[in-house]
C-alpha cells in the first residue's frame, strides 16, 4: 500500500522516515547544546587567564603566558594543538559577552553552529550599541533559512545597521590581508589570500583569460593537426608523395605536444597561478634600482622533505613527508631528490626505525642543529607544526640550570612555545 506524502513510499517506510527524521532532530539538538556547553567553558577559561594575568607582572608577555598556559593544558587534553584551543576560547568569549542570546537559541536547538558562526562574523564588526538589534533580527531571520542562504541577508542588515561608510570600513580592513595555508590530504594543500575584492576578482580574471588562451591554442593546435592529416591522406590517395611529404610541415612535435594537453580549467588556472608565485618577480619591488631583478625577484622558495631510503630506490608506498605539513607522493619527492640542485634541503631517513641515515643542506649549519632538525622534523610542543628549519633549538634543562647542549637536552621550538614551555614546566623526554 502506497503513502500519499513520498511517491514509491509505504506506509511503513513513511513511518520509518519520521522515526530518522526525528531521530536526527533529537541528535542535533544534543550536539548543539553540547557544543554551546563546549563555548561556556572556553570561555571560563578566559576568565581563569584573566584572574591570573590579573596577579602577574605589568606586561603583555606576562599577561599572555597566563592563556598560553592554560591553551596548552586544554590542548593536551583534548587532543589539539594550543593556538587552536585560544582561537576557539576568543570565539567562545565573544559569543558569551556580545552575542549571549545567539548563544541561548543554539543551546535550545533553534539555531545551527553554522547560524550562531554567521552571526558573530557579520555582527562583531558593528558596534556594541548596533549588536542586539542586529542579533535580534538575525535569530528571526535564522529560524527559517540555513546559513549559507541567510549570509546575504544578513550582510546587507549589518550594512544598513552600521553607523561608518563601507568606504571607511574598508580602509581598515585592508589592514587584514594576508595569506593562509591548510592541508586538504593525499599530498595535495589549499593556499588562501585575503585582499581587497577587487584585486582578487581581477587576479582570478586573469588566470582565467590565460587559462582560456591555453584552451584556444589548444584547439588551433588539433585544427592544423586535422588538417594535415587530411591533406596527407589526399595526398596518399592521389598518389602524390611529394605533397604528402610537404603537407606533414615542420610543427607537428610541436602542436602534437600542445594538442595532448587535457587539462580543465579549474586545473589550468590552479597550474599558471602556481607557476607565476614561484618563478615570477613581483613588480613592487623596492630594492630594484634598474630593469633587472631586485632582491624580491631573487628569493626561492624553501621547503624540507624526509624522504624514506626506499623511496628513492622507487618503492612507491612509502610516501616522503613534507615536514610538519603532510606527506607527498613518492614519485615526487623522487624528483626533488634528484633535480634539484640546491634550493631544497635533503633528509633521508631509515623507513623503519626513523634513524637519520643522511642530510644535505645549503647553509653551515652544525652537525648538532642538523641532526635535531632531522629527527625532530616539526616543533616539539604539543600539537605544534611549524617546521624544524623556522623553529629555534631549545633546552630542555635551561643551560643556566646545568642542562647540557647535546641530542638529549635539546628540541626544536618555535620561538613562542620557547618560552611556554619554560612556563608550563613541559619536559620532553626521548626514548
């Protein structure tokens, strides 16, 4: 027996479907007031950080050590690293001292986590005086719609509820650029840039009018392909070497190379924008003072890569790490190793044991630094990733306490975490 509400539908699967449906309300309802829990907490930590800060000396370091402390203690529990636990503690203490009744409605189920985000991001930059209007009108608005529909809508509110120009806020938030990078798996990274829209918009243009260039050549190059091919053959068949021979020309190695290429455009304007970062000179170049390259257009890229001894015997299951980012494909890292003359510094170590069996590096570095670097790949701190090659070596036991400079006293750290460690008494210890 068929339901009259989803056509193919039984009875039976229509009541089913209510019982998921249900099912799921009731699970995001626990969730949500969970993770509105998981804010209120954060946010007690803050005013932990603050009480002691409050009895510590008159700076900004002593004051920040206070968080730093308590971030690292978090983390640890929780399984994360602790400049993540003080983002989610200064998102926490926003939504609790500014946005308290977007808080109580993702608490009850009302609104989603994507809701209550939307509205703290739009809202904050209003001032305190505009915020309850704007939140009031937010969580109606949230009742009915999901995040990403009502971010428009909610947009133009706070446009219309601010006091300051766009013009005026625009200027301050040119202050903000920058430049982001986070690890999307299987070798392969995300590179995000914030600038003006403006610019943006024109610097996707371009690598798309580029993209489509290499589309058009592209086609032209199987068009001449087609139509060689076409002569040949009538060539052939009117029993004409000569002009056969004539037909074929001299670019066919050429359009042949050009006319394989299949790449999307999605791929093409990912592959030019790439090619123009790292082998290109920027045209705001202070230090030129001719037509040739300054000392912008100078600098290479560095990066560190361990790659396993296998690997460049050509086991291609042991993939190479990029180091304190994620790994890369053995075939790759083959590449590195051996064409690369001296812009990359070349770690191999044991696939077993980790051992360092062999490094290779461009700067005097000391046979100590060296190995630390190697061995420790990414900084020691919990949850820490910054790469050995831009972390400093630490003592574990200060020298001014007796702690000896040797392999077992000493750790790669980020500056930072250098003096967080001193501060939340970490002990690294190695096997």
């Amino acid at each position: 027996m068929s339901s009259n509400g989803i056509i193919g539908f039984s009875d039976a699967d229509t009541a089913e479907l209510a019982e998921i449906v249900h099912a799921a309300r009731a699970a995001h309802a626990a969730v949500a007031a969970a993770q509105a829990a998981l804010t209120r907490t954060l946010a007690r930590a803050q005013k932990l950080a603050d009480t002691q800060a409050a009895h510590a000396a008159e700076s900004v370091k002593s004051k920040d050590m206070a968080l730093r402390g308590i971030s690292a203690e978090i983390a640890a529990a929780v399984r994360s690293s602790d400049r993540s636990v003080q983002r989610q503690i200064s998102d926490a203490v926003i939504l609790v001292d500014e946005f308290p009744a977007t808080l109580d409605a993702w608490e009850t189920g009302s609104i989603t986590k994507g809701h209550a985000v939307l509205i703290t991001e739009l809202g904050l930059p209003l001032p305190s005086e505009t915020r309850p209007e704007f939140e009031r009108l937010a969580l109606i608005r949230s009742e009915d719609e999901t995040p990403t529909r009502l971010r428009s809508e909610l947009a133009i509110l706070a446009d219309r509820l601010h006091p300051r120009t766009l013009t005026e806020r625009h200027i301050e938030a040119r202050e903000e650029r920058c430049i982001r990078t986070f690890a999307v798996g299987d070798g392969m990274s995300g590179l995000t840039v914030i600038a003006p829209t403006l610019l943006i918009d024109a610097i996707y243009d371009r690598v798309t009018r580029q993209g489509a260039a290499v589309v058009d050549a592209r086609r032209q190059a199987r068009e001449r392909l087609r139509r060689r091919a076409a002569a040949r053959s009538a060539a052939d068949s009117a029993g004409r070497p000569d002009d056969a021979a004539s037909a074929s020309g001299g670019c066919d190695d050429h359009d042949e190379i050009v006319a394989s290429d299949a790449r999307t455009m999605d791929q093409l304007r990912a592959d030019i924008l790439t090619d123009m970062l790292l082998t290109t000179q920027p045209g705001a170049d202070p230090t030129r003072s001719d037509d040739g390259p300054g000392t912008l257009g100078a600098i290479r890229a560095k990066v560190q890569v361990v790659v396993p001894a296998l690997t460049l015997l050509g086991d291609d299951r042991v993939p190479a790490d990029l180091a304190g980012r994620s790994p890369i494909d053995a075939e790759t890292a083959r590449t590195l190793a051996g064409a690369t003359p001296d812009g990359w510094e070349r770690i191999l170590t044991h696939p077993v044991t980790g051992a360092v069996l062999a490094t290779d590096t461009r700067f005097a570095e000391g046979p100590l630094r060296r190995h630390l670097r190697a061995r420790d790949r990414h900084c020691r701190f919990p949850g820490c990733r910054v790469p050995a090659v831009r972390c400093e070596i630490d003592h574990t036991v200060d020298h001014c306490l007796g702690g000896r400079t040797c392999v077992e006293n000493c750790e790669g750290l980020r500056l930072s975490h250098e003096s967080a460690g001193d501060r939340a008494c970490l002990m690294l210890v190695y096997a």
